[in-house]
C-alpha cells in the first residue's frame, strides 16, 4: 500500500465522519474500528479527525473529541503519539468556539484524559500537550469551573426554564421607559438618546433570535445592570435635582457632586458605593456586588456596550473571556453567596482538576525496556517489581471485597466497579434463593434445580461476547436451563420454560399418587420428550418424604418459590386433560 | 483402562468440622507460602494483611477460601498475615520463587500489546512433566486479565481439566478472575455463580495421553485452532491481548506437533519452562521466525502424582454434573433405547474395535501410521462404537454439536454440545440409562467415547 492509498483511507474516514452530525455510539464505533484496522493509515486519519473537529459545526465538534477519544483509549498507539502533537491546540480552538454545556463536556472529557491510562499504564497521551491544556483550563478555571457549579448550588438563575426573549424585551422596554423619563427631565441628555437607540438595536437583535442561551444570559445580566444604574441615576438626578431645591432633604451620605454634563457616569457612583458597603460588610442583601465590578469595565458607554454585545456575537471567541467572566461572578452571587464562598469554590474547583495530575505517579512507566528475550526475562531487578507493583496496585486501588478483583481511578472504571458490585450483590441474592428452596433437595430427583446448559457450537461461540454479557443484564440468565439445540444460537431461556414433573417411581403398581395439598389424583403420563412416565407439572417440594405435589399447589403454599414459578392455570390444564 | 474411584462425595459436599486452631502465617515480600491439602482434607485460608495471589490471581481480604485436594501457592508482592484452619500435609514459606520471571515476562508481552502495529502475541508454553507450564499460563492470562484485557486461555493437555471434563480441548476467553478454589472456575453450563462464568469452545479428544491417538488429537488442535482464531480475530478485547496456549509435556521427539501448534494458532512467542535442550533445538528449528525465550522450572512445583491427578479428573467429572459445594446441580437421569443411541470412537489405526481402550496398543498404532503415511488411516479419524454394555457402560461420552446422521467427517469435526455419562447398560433390554447435565430428552446428535469412565 503506498502513500496515495493510505491518504485515500484519511479522506475516506473523513468523509465516512460528516455523519458524526448527532452523538451516535454506532458511528463511533464503526469508525475506530476502522481506524484500528488501518493503523498504517494513522497519521491521515489522525489529520482527517483533527480537520473535522476544526471544519465541524461547533455543535458537532464535541462528537468528533469523543471519537477521538474513542480511537485513542481503544487502541491507542500511535493514535495517542500522533494526535498528541496537536491535541493542544486541536482542544482549546475548540473550546473557545463552543457553548458552556459543551464546554463542561469537554472538561468532562479532558478529565478522563489525565487518568486514563493505556493497557500498560502509561498515560494515554504525551505528558506535554496533557499539562498544557491544563494549564490553559486552569487559567480559565474561574469560568469553566463556576459556570459549572452554579446550576448545582443557585438553583434561582439557571433552574428558571430557558430564558425566552420575550423577558429580555420586556427588560428593555423598563429601561427605555426610565431613559425616556430621564430624557424628559434633561432634555439635554445626549447619552440618554444615544442609548435609546443602542437599546433598539438590542432588541432587534434579540427579537431576530439570533443569540444562543448564553448569550442571552449575558445580554440579560447587562441589561439588569442597566436596568439598576438607570434607576439609581434617575432616583440621584431627582435627588440632586430636590438638593437643589431644598438641600436639607438630602440623605445620601456621600457628597456625590452630580452635574447634568455627568449624567451618563452617574450610575456608577451609587452602585460603587454600595459595592463598597458589601465588601465591607460582607454580606449583599442587594445582591448587586459584581454589578459593581461589571460596571468598572464597561462604565456607562453603551455604544461600548452594544459593539462588545456584537462582537460576542459574531467573533465570540475573542471576547468571550472578558463578559463571561463578569457574568459569572453575577450569576454566584445573585442570591447568595459572599465572597467568601465564591473564593472557596474557586480553590476547590481548581484544586480538584488538578488533583490528578498531583495524584499522578512520578515515575512513568516504560515498559519498552522488558524486551521478550532470555536475558532480560531472567534479570532479576527491582525495576521490573516496582512497575508491576505500579499497574497492579497503585493504579488500581479499589479492591472489591468479595472477590479480590481491582479497579482504577478513572470514572469509567468507578462504573464497571459499581457494575460489577452490582452483580455480585444480585448472584448472590438469586444463590440465597436457590439454596432455600433448592440446595436441600440437590442429589434428589424431584425439583429440577439444575440450571445447566450445553456448550456453545462454534458459529456461537465466534460470536459470543464475555463482556456483552456482563454488563448487559443479569448475566447468570443465560445460564438458566433450557432446551439449547431447540434454538441453537440463542442461549438465553426464561425460567418458567422449566418443566416440573416427578418420574413415577418403579415402586408404583397403579401409576398415581394424590396430591399432598389438594389431595386430587395426580395420573401418571408417558412424556415422549422425557422418554419415561412422569407426573407432569408435579413436585416433591423439598422434603423426602414421597410426596408429590401439583407444582401450582406447591409454589402457592410456598412463596419463595413463586417467583420462579410458571403461571397458575397449569393445574386447571392439567385437569381437563 | 482408567478404573473409576469411588469418591466419597460427602467429603466436599458437606463441611467437616475439624478442632484445629487457627494458624497465622506472616509471609515477607516477594515470598510465597505453599501447601498441600489432600483430598481427604480441607484446609480454610484467609488473608489477614497485605495483598495475597495464588497464581495470579488476587485474593480478597478476610473472606475464607476453602481447599481440598490441592497443591497450590500463595505469593505476596508486598509481605501478608494469613490465617489457616485445617489440615495441611504439607506447608512451607520459599523465598525461592520464579515470580519475578514471569513478572518480567508478563511485562514483556505487555510491551509487545503496547507497541505500535504489532500484532499482540500468542504464547506458547513447552516444557516438561511437572515443571510448572499450567501454573505459568494461569499467572499470564491472570496479569493480562488484571491489566483490563481479555486474554484467550488454550488447554491442549488432554489430562487437564480446564473449564471441561479431562479428555478434551478447550479454548476459553478469560473475561473475569479465576476461582481460585476450583482452580478454574465456572463455566455457562453451571447454574448462577459466584464468579463470572466463562464460555470455553470445547473439542473432545478422550484419552489422557495425547500418544493415544496422536491423529485424532492433531485434528482436535487444528479445529479448536481454527475457532480460537476466527474468535480472535472479531473479538477485539482478545485480539488486543492474545492467547495463552499451555501444552502437554512436549519434548524433542515431538517437534512436528510443536510446528503444528505453532502454525494453528499462529504463535508469535514461545516460553521453554526449564528445559535448555529443547530450547537450543527449537532456536535452530524457528531461527528468528518468532520471539523463543526460555523461563527455569520453578522450585515450587510439586510432582503431581497419578493417583492425585486421578483423583483431580474425577473430581473435574462430578462437578460437571453435580456442581460444586457452594453451587450444587442436580443431573437428570433418563433410559433410552439403544436405537437412540449413535456413539463413535477415536480410530485407533488399528482394526480390533477394542485396541481404543488399550493405550499399550494404541501407542504401536500411532507408530504405524506414522511410518506408514496416511494412506490408510487418512480416510477415517473415528470410528462407529457397537451399542453394548462392554463398551458403554460407566464412560463418559461428549455429545457433539453434530448429528447423529451426519456424516463421520462432520461428527469428527465437530465441538461439543455437553457430556453425558452411561450409567447403565442393559444388553438384553436393549436400553441404557444416561446421565445428562441438562433436564430434557437424549439430545439428537453423535457422540465420542474415550477412555474415561465415571461412576457416581
């Protein structure tokens, strides 16, 4: 195969992923089995993925990582190795680019990346470009982290059901009420009427529903400021205006000269004040702490406002930072939270990113000295010991105390070790059963306990899949008796398939016996499928006295075993028989 | 013939109360403490600190696990405190041991998983009698399977019983941890199980010796080969890590079985266990063809003698219908006619329909044909078996996945479907008693009987 085929692989894989549109498991599959199968093409398909991630969509973006996640923790090198190269830049142009629950995806995601480990141990990707984004994640903690933890601790701002427009407009018709009254009262008032018509555009803007939720958030944040700085400049203009009048009647505190000329700062100074008093104090009954901050950038130019409300809009990734940031600090602290807190979730979102890479073991493993050759296999050094030490006990510290099996750190580990939990926790409980109702009549020939099966023939067996199985359901259902060469290939059987009977013993002269609960007469009958005579639908319960039982009978006098038991019309059937 | 023993089931089935105290044995790092329990014995283990393994495979902390009829070891990596109720014929610590061998050669077949388009390897394990091969292939398959992967464990030593009844072949992807009491674990064919079940392909060759009938036995591999690599080559858990192939003692003389395994399983790793001869002649025979690496015999390994490893195959039996302690099944005992009935057995080479039971005989049959060439003996690898008590009463037979009016071509190439025993013949009533795993009726299809015979 020459170069030209393996590029053809590349643009093949990258036209087989523009169906990657929807977050599809099947097509993520498919495609890294494809990619495992064409490790000679890697580095094409590496490029093929790394040029989808860029020309996607930004909503389909995140599906091209997860398949580049997908490539690599399944197979991984040289897909690691090859996509390692780039994955910094790769991730964070992506980022930047994306909306926040994507962003908290991507976190999620890149998560997994610092515990991930290969088959081996090692890290699943180059230490470098892993630090970098982490440290590039780091500098934007104070947002990411944030924005994701307000849903979980202030349910008020983003529990409310998606923000519709409607709200944003009405918002701005209250401060284009307010600016028209305060245009009323100082005709002269040029910023009034420049911001009446930034408003208008805002609210084009919005009515043309271009804007996605986050945006939407953030516009919304700005106007509320706006909203309050207008109010408190009318309430200080009225004010000053009285002051004017009658001074005595002025109880603001601070002597804030306010001339007409100034009217368009004027909303800082109240607020800033009131800022002030928060910091102080510590506590914000207002609510209105990083309104005073956002105030410091933006002031009160609204041209500024509306180009950088733009902007966001249409090269967001620029400017995103700088608004975000302000709206986060608003959204913390809009109901509740001090500064305090706020500080105290940073440190601890942040701490908890980086704790794995702290966690991490300082020695990476290479295992490519253990070369397959008699001389190194017959060295006896430490080396070797410390590194199986490594992969088989610190970096799979949770034992499972039933059965001695380990397992890792990384979340997807933490599921299967739940999983497995699980399973046993149901074995378990599914063998208390049987052993009440069952285990004491083992070796006797009346209740069919035995749950065997056959052997898988070879066409099954290529296609069985162990680990299917496990965490598909039960797992032990597959086991539960059943007629396998009736309908050879499927192995699983319900257990009401089971057949209760009792062989008639040799000892019987009239081939019937009576049941032991109803005492109607249970006839014997030659099953050709057994090939003998039995009671059907019978039972010697679990006692060795002899007695036999209609099955029906059995399991209503004994409720353990009613929830294995078939339905109850069987005895009336067996009656008209 | 192999006589049956009588077991005395109740020894294993019911729990012995014994007055003995409990010992506490501390084991440094990188040590191991082995012990023999026989099989009228029951030894209780507990790890009381520490981390312990037996053959790779870890144990859980103060959970007891029970022995009988075993010779096993239990390594630490970091030093243990393990308690022990029960009588013990034998138990001492050895710091001697191959551990860090095979930890380098675990390590070094990781590598090879790791490295950038190569195939991952199948390893295939020679050495002689006794000198530790079963254990090394549970240890790897053990480590690969704690390093997440899903190696395909392949037991070609007839007298073995893996995930099977002795006699037969198996090929068994190991997707969970074994269970260090039984020594394997359970398999599908048991009800619900402590452990995860596993889901071996299984291929009924019959006699203990694989000189018996070397012919049959080569066929068995080659088919068993086929499936394990089809298998490996969907399944990508397996085709990740590859297989672990344990042998029957194989020597020099052997060589052309040796390229045969090679060649059916495409092994790319061979591990000599103490046997430097061997390894010399096979580094001249592959000559850089695939990665050959040899591994002393280990200190630990105990002769196991005949009548233990008697005693192992019956036992094996037993739990196949009856179950083990912990998880009892009750078989089903059904009486057929004789019509129902269309059993084969390994041909022999040799034209006296007896000399199948003779391993004496067998062995000169094995020599003919292979001075002969395959003229003759190429057209039949099994042979039809005369319904009568003489030659059915007692064995064991493998049902196989074909029918019973398939052709002998499809019946000898066939896997097995479940094993039954004849529990009784009747000449005159023209009927047999039969002893099936699965409640239901005789299944429909062929079946092979070797040397083994069981008896409840």
């Amino acid at each position: 195969m020459d170069e030209k085929d393996l590029q053809n692989i590349g643009e093949d894989f990258y036209t087989n992923m523009e169906d990657l549109t929807f977050n599809s498991r099947p097509i993520i599959t498919n495609l890294t089995i494809i990619a495992e199968e064409n490790t000679q093409a890697a580095p094409y398909i590496v490029k093929a993925v790394e040029k989808r991630i860029d020309k996607a969509l930004h909503t389909q973006k995140l599906f091209a990582f997860y398949l580049l996640d997908s490539i690599c923790k399944n197979i991984g090198s040289p897909y690691t190795l090859l996509f390692g190269d780039n994955l910094f830049k790769t991730f964070t142009s992506a980022y930047v680019s994306l909306d926040d629950p994507t962003r908290k995806k991507m976190i999620d995601l890149f998560k997994t990346w610092l515990t991930a480990k290969n088959s081996s141990g090692l890290p699943l990707f180059p230490q470098e470009p892993v630090k970098k984004i982490e440290e590039f994640l780091i500098r934007v903690s104070s947002i990411y982290q944030k924005r994701v933890t307000p849903p979980r601790q202030s349910p008020t701002p983003t529990s409310t059901p998606p923000m519709n427009t409607q709200e944003l407009i009405n918002l701005i018709n209250s401060i284009t009420l307010l600016s028209r009254e305060k245009l009323r009262v100082f005709p002269s008032d040029t910023e009034s009427l420049k911001k009446l018509d930034v408003l208008s555009k805002v609210k084009q803007v919005i009515e043309s529903q271009g804007m996605d939720y986050t945006e939407l958030l953030k516009v919304k944040t700005m106007l509320q400021d706006m909203y309050k700085s207008e109010e408190e400049a009318l309430k200080k203009l009225l004010a000053v205006q009285q002051q004017q009048q009658s001074p005595a009647m002025n109880n603001m505190s601070v002597p804030i000269p306010m001339p007409m000329e100034q009217v368009s700062v004027a909303p800082e100074h109240p607020l800033k004040r009131q800022f002030q008093q928060f910091v102080n104090t510590g506590s914000n009954p207002l609510g209105l702490a990083p309104i005073g901050n956002l105030l410091v950038p933006p002031k009160s130019n609204y041209e500024q406002l509306f180009q950088k409300l733009i902007k966001v809009k249409l090269i967001k990734y620029k400017r995103q930072r700088l608004p975000t940031k302000q709206f986060l600090k608003s959204l913390l602290s809009t109901p509740r939270t001090t500064t305090n807190t706020t500080t105290n979730t940073t440190t601890n979102t942040t701490t908890s990113t980086t704790s794995p890479l702290k966690n991490r073991p300082l020695i990476t493993i290479d295992l490519s000295q253990f070369d397959i050759n008699s001389s190194t296999l017959l060295k006896n050094t430490t080396t070797s010991y410390d590194t199986f030490h490594q992969l088989m006990f610190v970096d799979k510290p949770n034992k499972c105390a039933q059965c001695g099996k380990r397992f890792g750190k990384t979340d997807r580990e933490m599921k299967l070790r739940a999983d497995h939990l699980d399973w046993h926790f149901r074995v378990n409980s599914k063998l208390n059963q049987l052993g009440n109702s069952g285990a004491g009549s083992a070796g006797n020939s009346g209740l069919a306990m035995s749950c065997k099966a056959w052997y898988l023939d070879d066409v099954a067996f290529f296609k069985f899949r162990d680990l299917e199985v496990f965490y598909s359901d039960d797992g032990s259902n597959i086991t539960t008796n059943g007629d396998l060469h009736d309908n050879k290939g499927t192995n699983t059987t319900s257990v009401s398939n089971v057949k209760h009977y009792v062989p008639v013993p040799e000892s019987s002269l009239d081939m019937q016996t009576q049941c032991g609960i109803c005492r109607e007469t249970i006839k014997g009958q030659y099953d050709d499928d057994l090939g003998e005579w039995v009671y059907k639908d019978a039972t010697t319960g679990n006692s060795n006295s002899g007695k036999v039982f209609h099955w029906s009978c059995f399991s209503e006098a004994n409720p353990q075993v009613n929830n294995r038991s078939v339905s109850a019309g069987i005895k009336r059937k067996f009656e008209y028989e | 013939m192999l006589v049956s023993f009588p077991e005395d089931s109740i020894l294993t089935k019911h729990i012995i109360k014994l007055k003995t105290d409990a010992t506490i044995v501390e084991i440094e790092a990188k040590s191991e403490w082995r012990f023999e329990v026989a099989f009228e014995q029951k030894l209780l283990i507990k790890v009381v600190e520490g981390n312990a393994e037996i053959f790779g495979t870890e144990l859980a902390n103060d959970i007891e696990y029970k022995f009988t009829g075993a010779k096993a070891s239990i390594y630490t990596h970091e030093g243990c405190k393990l308690q022990y109720q029960g009588e013990v014929s034998s138990e001492y610590i050895s710091e001697e041991t191959e551990m860090g061998h095979y930890i380098n050669l675990h390590l070094a077949l990781e590598n090879i998983r790791n490295t950038a388009g190569s195939k991952a390897p199948n390893v295939l394990i020679l050495g002689a009698k006794d000198s530790g091969k079963t254990t090394l292939a549970k240890i790897l398959s053990s480590y690969a399977l704690r390093m997440d992967r899903q190696p395909m464990l392949v037991n070609l030593d007839p007298s073995n019983s893996v995930f099977s009844i002795p006699g037969s072949l198996t090929a068994t992807p190991i997707s969970d941890i074994f269970d260090v009491e039984e020594g394997w674990g359970n398999t599908y064919t048991s009800g619900p199980t402590l452990l995860h079940p596993k889901q071996p392909n299984v291929r009924y060759y019959g006699y203990d010796d694989i000189n018996t009938n070397l012919k049959f036995y080569k066929e068995n591999i080659s088919r068993l080969g086929l499936t394990a690599l089809s298998r490996l080559q969907v399944d990508l858990d397996i085709k990740r890590t590859g297989m672990i192939v344990d042998t029957p003692p194989l020597g020099l003389k052997n060589i052309d079985l040796i390229q045969d395994i090679v060649s059916d399983f495409e092994i790319s790793v061979i591990v000599v266990v103490g046997n430097e001869r061997l390894f010399i002649d096979l580094r001249k025979k592959f000559n850089g063809r695939l990665s050959l690496v040899k591994i002393p015999k280990s200190a630990g390994v105990v002769e196991i003698d005949d009548a233990f490893k008697r005693k192992l195959q019956q036992r094996a039996i037993r739990e196949y219908f009856h179950g083990t302690a912990s998880t009892p099944l009750s078989p089903y005992t059904a009486n057929v006619d004789y019509k129902y009935i269309k059993a084969y057995k390994p041909a022999s080479g040799n034209t006296s329909v007896d000399a199948g039971f003779n391993p004496s005989i067998d062995q000169l049959g094995y020599d003919l044909s292979a001075v002969t060439g395959d003229a003759k003996s190429k057209s039949k690898l099994i042979e039809s078996v005369e319904n009568n008590s003489a030659n059915l009463l007692y064995a064991v037979v493998a049902i196989l996945h074909a029918d019973k009016k398939d052709d002998e071509d499809v019946v000898a190439r066939s896997s097995v479907f479940g094993f039954a025993v004849i529990s009784g013949a009747d000449d005159d009533k023209h009927f047999v008693r039969i002893l099936l795993p699965v409640p239901g009726r005789v299944p429909d299809k062929a079946m092979i009987v070797g040397e083994f015979r069981y008896t409840e």
